[in-house]
C-alpha cells in the first residue's frame, strides 16, 4: 500500500503473452496489466490516458469503385466476371 491508502500497481511492460493469460490466475493477470478487480482510479486512467492516448481503432474510408477495383485485381474474380457475362 502506499501513504494514501490505495494499492501500489506495477506499470505493464509488455501486454501479457497468450501462453501466460492461460495458465496465470485472475490475480496474476490483473497485476501483470497494472490493474485490480475495482478497475483503475480516475488519476491511473488519466495518466495511461495521457501516456498511451485514447483507446479507439483507427477507421478509414474507401469508396465502392476502390473495393470494385481491387475485386477485379484477383485472377479468379475477374474470371468468373467475364465469363458469366458472355454475351451470346
């Protein structure tokens, strides 16, 4: 514990491995990523915040002609399309 009565977290290095997330206990875990069953406090999740920056996946747009186009890059698609529209 620390002077202000709330627990010390160790600061993951790494994320844990898949190996040690199957065989480690819940307690293990919630150390190894710096954490405990409460969550973290205001202040630990605005540091990690501040740190890490926010937790979100990054989007793109692309539009309907560029995933046209790139179907047709593909030897079979493009195959397939041109034979099914053979005129007769």
């Amino acid at each position: 514990m620390r002077d202000d009565g709330r627990r010390d977290r160790a600061e993951p290095a790494a994320p844990p491995s898949v190996d040690f997330v199957a065989c480690a206990s819940i307690p293990e875990i919630l150390q190894s990523l710096g954490t405990s069953p409460d969550g973290l406090t205001s202040d630990e999740a605005a540091a990690r915040l501040v740190r890490t920056g926010p937790n979100s996946v990054r989007t793109h747009r692309v539009s309907a002609l560029a995933v046209l186009l790139r179907q047709f890059n593909n030897e079979y698609n493009s195959t397939m399309s041109t034979t099914g529209t053979r005129p007769r």
